[in-house]
C-alpha cells in the first residue's frame, strides 16, 4: 500500500471539503443536524459523512493502492478526474453501488437497469457519473433530477468576469442554489449543461453568477477575473488550472455520452 503523507492527507481533505460545503450547506447531503463550521477541526469526521461521497473515495483509494481515502490525489480523481479512475474495476465500482449505496433498495427496477448497464460501458467512480447517470438525487432529497438540477449539481468550471461584489438575487428558486441579497458574489462565464435533440449536451457559454463568501468570509480568497474556478451548487470551490479544467471537461463529456445512451 503506499505510504500518505500527512502533508496530502491534509490538503486532501480541506480540497473534498471545498467541493462537499454547498449541498450540505443547502441541506441535500451530508450531516443533517450540525453546520459544516462544528466540524472545523474534524473534518475527516464531517465527510465521512456523506453517503454518496465516501464509499467512492474508498473505492478510488483502495483501487489505487492508497491508504488514505482523503489522499489529495484520490480527492481529486472523485471531483475534477485524474488517471485513478482507470484503475477502479468494473466489478468493484457495481459492489460500490449494491453495496455501499444500496441502489438496488433506492431505484426503480427500470432505473436500476439504466444505472448499472453503465457499468460494463466504461462508467467510472467520478462525480459526474453519479449526477448524470443516476437519475435520482441520493442525498436527502431522494427526488428526480432535472436539467436545472443536474446541471447544479455537476462539478463546472467557468473563467471570472468580474471578480467578488454585492448582488441581488432570490436566496433560492426552484430547488437551484442562487446569491441571496447582500451576499458577495461573482460572475463567470461558463457552458451551462441543456436537452436538446434528445441528447444531454453543453449549451453556448453564458453569464453565471456565483456564491463566493458564507457569513462574511470569503470561500476562495484573492481570486481575480480571468481566473478559473470550479463551483457546485451555485458555489465557488477553488482556483484550478487549465489542466484541471480540461480533465473536469473530458471526464464530464465521457459521462454524458454514457448518460445519453438512456434517451
């Protein structure tokens, strides 16, 4: 097994974190009774937590030799994608989803079909197969995805137009994570995902305004226009670089093609 520095555990962590906040934040997943600030010093604990998270970080981890799940190289693999999803088996990620999931007692038999025929196709341990080829939201809210959802609830990148500023908007429309008034925000320009000729595709690049503080404190300090950021659920998460954002880019098109396949 290989050894884990102290060093990438941490980093491993306060990165899953970043991109683990803004569902829990809204409620969907994650713990129920306590805000992600009780778990500061925990937080190991914290995403430990989280039921659809953790048996993927534990199926990348073992997998790839690495002993620890929140090893920065398997949290990576998990939300943005790096060359550890190659070495999850097709075996091991179905006992992943009967076992640790327990899909077969959350879906339908017509959806368990649609998820699992996936498996043999190439599908891979990375957040977005699980957001786009699992048609049911599996944290706390156990209800039907749509494009609107989907499209939060998928790890997108966009480029800063105009960097951190009070703007008005509803605090929440739809299900869809929006800035509520006063809050400091920014706006990026991004592929927003859409449903057209019966295919899940990426749209033209739009203006998308995006969470940057919580209570006062800024989630990613210092960042700039033309930086690239990563986001979930209407959430800023961190500064990436294009080699970031072009695996993020390839992992979520292979999983929309397998996605697509369903229709």
């Amino acid at each position: 097994m290989t050894r884990i520095s102290n060093l990438s555990s941490t980093k491993g962590l306060l990165r899953c974190a970043a991109y683990a906040l803004s569902p829990n934040v809204l409620h969907y997943c994650g713990p129920k009774s306590s805000e992600p600030g009780v778990y500061k010093k925990h937080l190991e604990e914290y995403l430990q937590k989280f039921e659809t998270l953790f048996p993927y970080l534990k199926l990348i981890a073992k997998a790839s030799g690495i002993r620890d799940p929140f090893d920065e190289r398997v949290v990576e693999a998990y939300w943005l994608g790096n060359n550890l999803l190659n070495m999850v088996s097709m075996n091991d990620i179905y006992r992943t989803l009967v076992d640790e999931h327990h899909l077969k007692n959350k879906l339908s038999l017509k959806m368990q079909k649609l998820a699992f025929e996936k498996i043999p196709l190439g599908a891979k341990p990375h957040h977005s197969f699980h957001v786009l080829n699992i048609f049911i939201r599996t944290g706390h809210d156990a209800v039907k995805h749509t494009i609107k959802t989907m499209d939060s609830c998928r790890i997108a990148y966009g480029r800063i137009v105009t960097a951190s500023e009070a703007k008005q908007s509803l605090s929440k429309h739809q299900g869809i994570a929006t800035v509520a008034s006063g809050d400091l925000a920014m706006t990026i320009r991004y592929r927003p995902l859409i449903y057209k000729e019966k295919k899940l595709q990426f749209g033209e690049r739009q203006h998308k305004i995006i969470k940057d503080e919580i209570k006062g404190q800024a989630i990613v300090p210092n960042l700039k226009a033309g930086d690239l950021v990563s986001f979930h659920w209407g959430m800023v998460c961190e500064k990436i670089t294009n080699k970031q954002a072009k695996n993020l880019n390839l992992w979520t098109k292979y999983h929309l093609n397998l996605a697509n396949l369903s229709f």
